[in-house]
C-alpha cells in the first residue's frame, strides 16, 4: 500500500503556509530483526488516524 508520489510530495512539502494541506500520514515500516540481519514484515501509511 503505497502513496502516489504525487500526493506525498503535495502534503510533505516544506512550505510556509500549507494552504489546503488539511491531512495527517504516518508512514511505517515493521521489521524484523534476527542476530545480523533484518527484513520488513509490513510498511503502509495511516491517514487521519
């Protein structure tokens, strides 16, 4: 589940007045660590949560 780049860029740009930009994302990823090595187990976005 992945944000198009457009909208990512709409809402994270770093502007001084965000004019219209009236949502919250949070962008995760879940990983796994074994010993040396890690990998993901789940990544996503939440919004308005």
């Amino acid at each position: 589940l992945l944000m198009k780049q457009r909208k990512f860029l709409y809402h994270f740009k770093n502007v001084r007045w965000a004019k219209g930009r009236h949502e919250t994302y949070l962008c995760y990823v879940v990983k796994r660590r074994d010993s040396a090595t890690s990998f993901s187990l789940d990544f996503g976005h939440l919004r308005n949560k």
